[in-house]
C-alpha cells in the first residue's frame, strides 16, 4: 500500500532505485563570457542575497576576453567569496554549466546568467516552491526578458518599469503569488533551478547535439517530462535579466538549426506551445503583481465604460494591465479591489478567469 501511494506522487520510476540525499546548501553555477558591469552586478546581488538556504556560487570563467573580468573574478575567489573554474580556451555555455552540475552530486543547482541580478530571498523561495512537489524537475521564475515567463509583457524584452528596481517587483511578486506555481512547457535558461533528482535521472545537457548552446535547455525539460517530472514557474519570485550579453550570440543559422533539432526529437513541444502560448495561464499570475505594484500608485489606475462591463487599466507605456468586470455580476468584487488598492491591510482578492478577456 505504501509502495502504491508513493508511486502515485513521484515521478516516474524513482522506485527502481534509492534516491540520493540531497544538501541544504544549493549550487548557483554562473558561467561568464563578457561583460564586466554586468557580471559584477549579477554576483553581488547573489552574494548579498543569502537567506535562509546556503548557497554556493560557482563562478565558470570561459575563456572571457575582457582580463579587467578574469582578475576581477580571481580576486573573488582568492578571497574565499566564490569557487572559480577557469577555461583556458572557450567551451561555451552547455560545458560550461555542465561542469558546474557535476561538481557536487549532492545538490540542487541553479544555472543564472551572469546578465541577470536577484533580490534578497529569491532562492529560499526557489527551494520551498521545490520542496512541495517531488514532481518538480525545473523551476523559472518571472522576469524582465524570459520568453513565456517575461514581465511585464509576455515574449518581450522589457526594460525596468520606470520607479521599479529588480528588489521592488521580486517583493511584489513575492507578495502577490505567495506560493503560487504553475506548470510551463520548458524552462528559461537564464534562472534554472534543477533539482538534484531531476539531474540524476535525467542527466545533464546534452553538449554532443547542442554544441556551445541553444536548444540545451529545452531538451532537458523535454527528456524531464518524459520522465514524469514537472516544469514549473516560480510565481513569487522576479529576477531580472538584460540578454544577449553573457555569451556569445548562437546566430540565427544555429538557432534555426537547434530548433528543428528540437522539435524532430520532441514533436510534443510545440504541441505544447500551441496549448499554452494562446491560454496565457501565466497572465492572472502577471496580473496579482500588476494590482500589488498599483497600491503604491492607485492613482494611475483609470476606470472606463466599455460596453456593458467595466475596464481597470493601466494607460503607461510597456504595461499591458487590464481587467474587464461586469458592474452587475462584479460589483462586490469591484469594491474590493479599489479597497486592495487603499486599504494597507486588505487581502489582494482573487481574480476569475473571465476578468481577463476584454469584449
């Protein structure tokens, strides 16, 4: 009986075999190519964001042709704030986080770009949304460029909101979708975290089809499903993300290239694109932090007539916030959000689906 309620909830196969425990202290493996600002402003913020769960940064330095990073990065490490592995020529991305992955059998990972920046508590919150499921292989969080997980306009490459930093819209989510999750077709490489029993079961990226990188991740979280674990979207928890700086650029032959590989080894991918990409389910998830940044500035909320229901923007550029109520069904629940926004102490009240399409 207890074999039967365990199979139910794990991932598929895990029985056949025990599994490895896991460490407390979690791996951020942080390859860097170029961009000495940047970096810099990545691995401070991971450094000063120690929380609750230990975290070890592990720095890969691939063959940076920038000697201001390179010493910049030793001095780091010769003062015992990260490990550094050094490539003596460039290996690219997949073998470069690769190596980091295989470092320490014993704990989870995360594999963030070094164009990225986090908030304070970000991985405490990575870890608990891990610990809920045995299920979850890979978590992504919210950010500013991130494809199907990008805020505040999906598949953009978002600035900062104007008055916002990185810490501000990670508190928001971190209070809009307390413990929230939901299921995505595919991690986004620039924040992954992979749990170490993914990892084990899977393997690691497969550097013989994917090269220096591109397809790398997608293939994981494709061979992960197949295995009965699960991708997930951390959803309170924001980090930001510039792109296209920490490495090279793939270029547009191998990105095409990589992608048919894909999509012949994983025909379900795009079938699952084609489900979620439409449903948006993301989108009331992107809203609950909208509402929570707008109660530092109800006023910008407008309230118009259109049609027969009644619409809540948000009239900036690059916000895509709005609602659609019906005065006569939502009355109550419209008072309850003008409330939200101008009552500290009132709950952020849930928002129905049907709020979301406009007429």
């Amino acid at each position: 009986m207890i074999r039967t309620w365990l199979r139910e909830r794990l991932p598929k196969g895990w029985l056949r075999g025990r599994a490895r425990p896991v460490s407390e202290t979690v791996d951020v493996v942080i390859p860097v190519y170029r961009g000495m600002e940047e970096t810099r402003t990545c691995i401070e913020s991971v450094l000063a964001s120690r929380g609750r769960h230990p975290l070890q940064p592990l720095v890969v330095d691939d063959a940076s042709p920038e000697p201001n990073l390179s010493a910049w990065l030793r001095g780091l490490a010769e003062a015992g704030h990260v490990a550094l592995i050094t490539h003596a020529e460039n290996r690219g991305f997949v073998a470069s986080v690769n190596e980091g992955m295989a470092l320490h059998r014993d704990r989870d990972v995360v594999l963030l770009n070094s164009d990225t920046e986090v908030a304070p508590g970000w991985l405490d919150r990575l870890v608990a949304c891990a610990r809920r499921d045995a299920a979850i292989g890979t978590i992504t969080p919210f950010s500013t460029t991130a494809t199907i997980c990008s805020y505040p306009r999906i598949h953009h490459s978002n600035p900062l909101p104007p008055g916002e930093t990185t810490a501000t819209l990670d508190a928001d989510f971190s209070t809009a979708n307390a413990g929230r999750s939901a299921d995505i077709p595919t991690a986004v490489g620039f924040c992954m975290y992979i749990t170490r029993h993914c990892l084990d079961r899977v393997g690691l990226f497969d550097y013989e089809r994917y090269g220096k990188g591109y397809g790398e991740e997608v293939d994981f979280c494709m061979r992960a499903g197949r295995l009965g674990f699960r991708n997930v979207i951390a959803a309170d928890v924001f980090v930001r993300h510039i792109g296209e700086i920490s490495f090279q650029d793939a270029g547009f032959e191998r990105r095409q290239k990589a992608q048919a590989l894909v999509d012949s080894l994983y025909p379900e991918f795009q079938q699952k694109l084609r489900e979620f990409i439409p449903g948006d389910p993301l989108r009331v998830l992107r809203r609950r932090a909208d509402l929570q940044r707008l109660r530092r500035s109800p006023r910008s909320l407008t309230i118009e007539q259109a049609g027969n229901r009644v619409k809540l923007g948000w009239p900036r550029a690059g916000e895509e916030f709005a609602l659609w109520l019906d005065p006569a069904r939502d009355g109550a629940a419209l008072a309850a959000i003008q409330r939200f926004l101008t009552d500290p102490a009132a709950p952020l009240p849930e928002i129905e689906a049907r709020w979301l399409a406009g007429p």
